[in-house]
C-alpha cells in the first residue's frame, strides 16, 4: 500500500475538515511530510513556517496560531491514527480511498485549492463525475410538497439527459433528487450523496434504504473517514465538496437561513452558477431562494429545460421560447386599441357614437375600422358597427 495513500487517510481523520493550518502545511509539504509534522514526529523549518504566516495573513487570517501550537492541538487525534484499519473497514464495505494522485480524482476540486479535501472515502462502483456532467440540487429538510414535486421533476429530468445529480443525503428536497434521479432507467452514473460523517453508518437513519440505493447504483462519498461523527460544522463544510463537485448547484426551497443557502455561496465563491427555482411570495420555505434571486446571486429557473441550458456546453441544450395564448389586441396600435374597446359586442354603433367612445376623430374612427374589419375583429351591420365573435 502506497506512503501517500495512507498518510491522506490518516489526515482526513487527524484534521478537522476546514482547518488553514493543516490545509497550507498539506500544501507546502506533501502529504507525507505534512503528516510527520502533524503528529509532531518531526520539526518544521522556519523559513516554511514563516512562508506559511504570511500566506494566511495574505489572506485574511486573523491570527496565526503557528504550527507548534497546531501540532498540540492535534495531539489529542494522534493515538487513534490507524489509517490501514480505516482503508481495509471501507473495502470491507466495497468502497475505495480516492486521493488527488488518482487519475478518478474529481477535476472541480481544483477550484478549491488548499481547502479541497485530503482524499474522499467512497462507497460505489462508478467513477466520480466530472464537474461538466454534473448538478447539485439542495434545499430544505422541512420541504413542501411543491419544493418536493419541483425537485423530482428536475432531478429526473436531468438523469435522463445524462447528467449526475448530486445533493446531501439529507431529508427533504436533497432525498427528494437522489430518489427521483434513481427512479430513472438510463445507464451512467445517477446521483451522489455527500456525507457529512463516516461512511460506515447511513445517516440520517431514516434515509438509510435511500442511501443503501444510493451506494448500490450510485455513490456515496465523504471526506471523513469510516467512523467519523456527522457534526454542525461539518456539515457546513461538507456543503463546499457538493459545489465543487459540479458545475452548477440549483436551490429548490431555502429558508431565510439554511445550509442552502451555504452551497450556493460556496458555488458562487468559486465561480459556479447557481440558480433558485421561485415560491410562493408566502412561503417561509422560499424565502432563502427569494433572497438569491433579489441580491443577483442566482438565476431564476422553473423547469428542468432551463437549469440543463446552464450546463451545457454554449448553443447546445437551450431552452424554447415559451408560447402564451394569443390575445386578440396583440399588435394593435394604440388607436386600434382604443377603438376595439368601444366597439359593442351585441348591437350595433355609429361613427359619431364610436367617436365619442373611443377619443377619437371621425377619420381616425373611420380608418381604423377598416384595419380592424381586414383583421376579421369587427364587422358591419344594419344598426351599425360591432366587434366579430371570437
């Protein structure tokens, strides 16, 4: 079993999902090296050190904590650090440790440079999509039956057209697009749940037959490894993996505040669309979509045509312009609109009395009666002139 593999299984166990300071030690030294360091096995040079300081200074840290102080606050890990029991638990469960070194490894994780995962835990026998052939599609637990229908409608849709839904496992809308995209037929890859804790339990309970569906013909993945608690902040963390993996994360239903709402700023932070399907201007549920949509920070969709359209590849995949019913009046002028309005519909009227109606002179009366009779919208009769039945 290869160094590298196992030294980024033992560091999605010995580091919190979201940590700068093991991410940046990662990054400058490799995983292997990092590791050492981690585990306090061996020191780390002072000019890396003061690289690291000024890097997250650069970029808004607050503080440096310094790594000597990282090194003992991971202390507390090292002693449950078996990265060779946790990659034989997940092949005991037919999953498999996916790393960046892998040719699989998901191409959207790029995007998030030093804050994309060490490796992700894997259960499923398809690859990982690619963020091309991908959406995300979130909302809220406490869902309506009309976020559930919209959900369905576009996760199954989208399946069909090829295109791996992706959400969180989650009650609600995220359940509603596994569900609905697995009730499809075609072939490929057709949903991934990202997990929030180890991937030897089904969480939440309650999703547990969906998940197992999931495992079998699609995947589950997550970043923690077998074993790993589903806690608040991470799955707040975990909502970055399911922007990042995709290349476009649509909100079903959001309330004000909600973990949503968090996926659709992690998208945006890294250059993906995002889009919110519209509520009822009453509906709590949807006040978070409605919030997107007022600050610019989504597009409006309402079919699944529509949300294809923004991953497809450009002039593929539009969708149609939509019909309306065809109203008599359309494309009249004004001064034919006004006359049609003061035509009766039963009995008959004069030039005089349509010019009084209407405001308008006799010839203009007389003139637009002619374009309106060529139209087939009026006609004239023995009491005088009156509109056509429609």
């Amino acid at each position: 079993m290869d160094e590298t593999r196992i030294a980024r299984a033992a560091l999605t166990r010995l580091i919190e999902p979201g940590d700068a300071t093991g991410a940046m030690l990662v990054a400058a030294l490799g995983p292997v090296e990092g590791l050492r360091v981690a585990t306090g096995r061996c020191p780390i040079e002072p000019g890396i050190e003061a690289r690291l300081r000024s890097v997250l200074i650069g970029r808004g840290t607050k503080a440096w904590e310094g790594v000597a102080a990282a090194v003992e606050r991971w202390k507390g890990r090292v002693r449950d650090l078996a990265p060779e029991r946790d990659l034989e638990t997940i092949a005991r469960f037919g999953g498999r440790f996916v790393i960046p070194e892998d040719p699989e490894w998901p191409d959207g994780f790029e995007d998030l440079g030093e804050q994309s995962p060490h490796g992700l835990w894997v259960r499923g026998e398809e690859q990982l999509p690619s963020q091309r052939s991908a959406i995300a599609i979130v909302g809220s637990r406490n869902a309506t039956n009309y976020g559930l229908s919209v959900a369905g409608e576009i996760s199954k849709g989208l399946v069909d057209r090829g295109v791996t839904v992706v959400s969180g496992g989650a009650y609600g809308i995220d359940a509603q697009a596994h569900r609905a995209a697995l009730a499809t037929e075609g072939g490929g890859l057709p949903t991934v749940a990202v997990m929030a804790g180890g991937l030897d339990r089904y969480y939440p309970s309650g999703n547990e037959e969906l998940l197992r569906e999931v495992a079998r013909r699609g995947l589950l993945i997550s970043e923690l490894p077998p074993g790993g608690a589903p806690t608040r902040h991470r799955f707040l963390r975990r909502n970055r993996l399911i922007a990042a993996l995709t290349g476009v994360t649509v909100v079903v239903e959001a309330q004000w505040r909600s973990g949503a709402r968090s996926t659709a700023h992690h998208a945006a932070d890294i250059g993906r669309v995002v889009a919110a399907v519209p509520g009822s201007v009453y509906s709590a549920s949807s006040a978070g979509c409605h919030r997107l949509l007022r600050d610019g920070a989504a597009v409006c969709v309402t079919d699944v045509q529509e949300v294809y359209e923004l991953l497809a590849p450009v002039g593929q995949g539009l969708a149609g312009e939509r019909e309306g019913r065809v109203a008599v009046h359309d494309g009249l002028a004004v001064e034919d609109l006004l006359l049609l309005d003061a035509l009766p519909v039963q009995r008959g009227a004069g030039i005089d009395s349509l010019t009084t109606v209407a405001g308008l002179s006799s010839a203009q009366v007389r003139a637009g009666l002619g374009r309106l009779q060529l139209m087939g919208l009026c006609q004239q009769t023995a009491g005088g002139w009156r509109r056509t039945d429609t």
